[in-house]
C-alpha cells in the first residue's frame, strides 16, 4: 500500500483556492501545505483552509521530506520548470495548464517521468467538459464513423483577466498579459483530440494583430514579443481528420468560454451553440435529429429553461459551473461529492484522477505523453502564425511506454473499487 499524498501547493492565487479543500478532502490525502512568494497569500490560505504547513519557498518545500508531491498553480510560463525542479527532487506534480511554454521543457519534463516514474497530470479541464465526454463516447462505439472535422475554442476576452495580472504581477502584468494564446492551448486542443483518440501532425496558424491595447502586444511590450491577441490554427490529424482550434483573448464572448462546436463524422455528427447541443446520425440516407441540451448541460442549469431571463443569465455564466447528467459523478469519492467544483463541473475529476493514479501507480488521463500531444500542437502554431502561416510538423513524443497502464476518464468508478 503506498503512503498517502502529503501535497504542498505553490501559488496561493486565485484559481488554487478551488483546488485546496478538494486536495484536503480527497481520502488519499494526508498533509497539505503551501507556499507563495507573498507571505501573507499564504497566511490567508491557512485561515481559509486551515493548511498544515506553511513553506518560506518553493525550494524549501522541495527540498522537505514532509512533501511528497507538489501542486503548481504559479503563472503560467513558470509551470515547465517548477515541474522539472519537482520532478527532479523525487516530488509527483500536479500541474494547472499548461504543461510548459516550450519544447525542451515539455521534452525535459516527459523524459524524467518516464525516467522516476513518479506520478505526473496536467489539470486539464477540456476532457472532462460534458462535450467532450459526449464526443468521445459516441466516437469510440463506432456510431459516428470516421472522424471528419472538428472546431473547437476558448474565447476568454482579457478585460476579464487584468485584475489576475495585477495580483500576481503588480506593475509589470503588462508584460505577463501578452502570453502568446497558444501558449495555453489545452482547453481547445484537448476536447477535439480525447474525443478523436488521436494527435496533431501539420499545423498552419494565423495570428490577429491587436489594435486595441498596443501597450500589451507587439515587440517590446510583452515577454514574448507577441503581436496577436487572438490566433486560430488548422490541424492534421493523425486520424486523416481536419481540426480548426482557435484561442482568442479579444473577442466579444464570454459564457461558454471553452467548447466544441462541432465534431462531425461520416455516420453521424454533434453541434453547439452556447447551449443548444445538437446530435444528427446519418446511418443511410435519412438523417435523425436528437436534441442532446439536457444531457450536456449543468443540472441546475437545466432546471431554470423556464427563466424569463434565461438566455441572458446563460450568455453572463450563471449555473456553468455545476456537473451535468453525463458526468459520472457516482464514481468520486464521497468526500468530494458535496464540495463546489467550477469549469462546468470538471474540478473534482481531475482532482480524484491525480490521486487515482498516484495510489494505484497507474497513468492518469492526463498523464505526461498526454499532456505533451495537447500543449506542442499550440507552441508550433504561434511559430507558424509568426511565419505568416507556413506549415510546419508538430513534434510529437510518442505513446506512454507500454509498462504504463493509463486511468480511462469516462470510467464508472474508481480502480479500487
């Protein structure tokens, strides 16, 4: 029997404080600390949470044998090398997206899981999203045949993220919010690619020059020089299917922000817009019409259709973040069922997939190999978006070696019964 996870979280921003009390309820864990380059973040934590250690640094934390594994949710262009450092000092990491910002770290941090065999997942909402589990189910009985054609994308417009900057980087988030979008590509790459069961191999991109802020994109305004607030990409599959996967921080959108809006196949085909989920089957020349809404929906979403109003709550996010019908949500641990969970209801999977696969020593769904096939596709195309939209390979690192047996996510219930 393995010693339970004793995790310590690094970054007590806003985003981890809906994974703490899921961590710290999770019967697989025993200990839970944090650390934050500001004191007193990690001084509100302990009050929320009622941590049981509190860590001066992240080198401190990997250095103490009171840690066994560690949850990054620093910014996003520290995620490669704080897991790299992890991993390195025998730590298991769970990482919010995305797995790096370039290739030789996701290369780095696939090579050293592969090496230690410590347990390594990407907190990846987009494959537990009630679409992409639809998606994925359907494709993989056969009913829809060959997959065809895919378009998904996250429309997260910035006015909703300035404040996060400036918590995190005070006066320099400027520099921060111009993050290259396919730097943090998973929630569009991995929906399309968990429900076709396949990867990217050609990428051809093209970037929107930002108009409205020139204070934030452009050369010498960003880490990255990056000009393009918003970039769409069209992807080969290894499948032979066709991909269009935008991500856009300047766009009049707002709930969903993340979605497939499209999956269609040879036998049959699924379609969204904002709420309406569409399932047509072609298995001849007659065509069936099966509208899907109450399934993929959050519950109590489904429950307010008769609102007055209901339209206009949908488009601001009211009831996004609960579970819907097809999320098996039987299959969490009882701890974590009364708990909130946000990002449509995705938080509580990816927290019990993580601690499923440390005790079991299994891979979980979104292990290393995954994780690298979800994030390169994005760092390629900001280069071919760069190169006026030349196309260019997609690296890819391969399958998990056969040794490893992967967690599936549509499971019913935990391995351990």
């Amino acid at each position: 029997m393995r010693e339970k996870i004793r995790i310590g979280f690094v970054g007590c921003g806003q985003f981890c404080r809906s994974f703490v009390p899921l961590f710290k309820a999770h019967p697989a864990v025993e200990f839970v600390a944090v650390t934050d380059k500001f004191p007193e973040r990690c001084k509100e934590y302990d009050d929320l949470f009622h941590v049981n250690k509190i860590f001066d640094s992240y080198a401190d934390m990997l250095a103490s044998d009171e840690i066994n594994t560690v949850a990054i949710f620093s910014q996003r262009n520290q995620h490669g090398e704080m897991a790299i450092a992890a991993l390195k000092a025998g730590k298991n990491v769970y990482s919010a997206v995305p797995m790096a910002t370039s290739v030789e770290e996701i290369k780095e941090i696939v090579r050293l899981v592969k090496e230690t065999g410590l347990t390594y997942s990407m907190g990846e909402t987009g494959i537990y999203r009630p679409a992409a589990i639809f998606c994925r189910q359907k494709y993989a009985s056969g009913e829809m045949g060959d997959m065809v054609y895919a378009e998904a994308q996250y429309n997260h417009d910035m006015k909703h993220l300035y404040d996060t900057f400036k918590y995190t980087e005070g006066d320099k988030w400027r520099m921060m919010a111009g993050l290259p979008p396919f730097y943090y590509p998973t929630h569009s790459t991995s929906m399309v690619l968990s429900s076709a069961n396949t990867y990217a191999l050609k990428v051809s991109a093209f970037g929107y020059v930002d108009k409205l802020d020139p204070e934030i994109f452009g050369k010498g305004k960003n880490y990255w020089d990056n000009p393009f607030s918003n970039t769409s990409m069209l992807l080969q599959l290894a499948n032979g299917g066709i991909a269009r996967i935008s991500e856009n921080r300047r766009v009049a959108w707002n709930t969903p922000p993340t979605y497939i809006s499209c999956f269609n196949g040879t036998k049959a085909s699924y379609e969204c817009s904002m709420v309406q989920h569409s399932y047509v089957t072609m298995p001849e020349k007659q065509t069936f019409f099966e509208d899907v809404s109450d399934l993929l929906n959050p519950i109590e979403m489904t429950e307010h259709k008769d609102d007055p109003e209901f339209k206009q709550k949908v488009c601001n996010g009211t009831w996004s973040s609960g579970e819907a019908p097809i999320q098996k949500i039987d299959r969490l641990p009882e701890e974590l069922k009364p708990l909130a969970t946000n990002h449509a209801g995705t938080h509580k999977f990816m927290v019990d997939d993580f601690c499923e696969a440390y005790m079991t020593g299994k891979l979980s769904p979104t292990n290393a190999w995954q994780a690298a096939r979800y994030n390169l596709p994005g760092l390629t195309a900001h280069e071919s978006a760069l190169r006026g939209g030349e196309v260019l390979n997609v690296p890819d690192l391969g399958n998990p070696p056969s040794e490893f047996e992967v967690l599936s996510a549509d499971r019913k219930k935990n391995e351990r019964g």
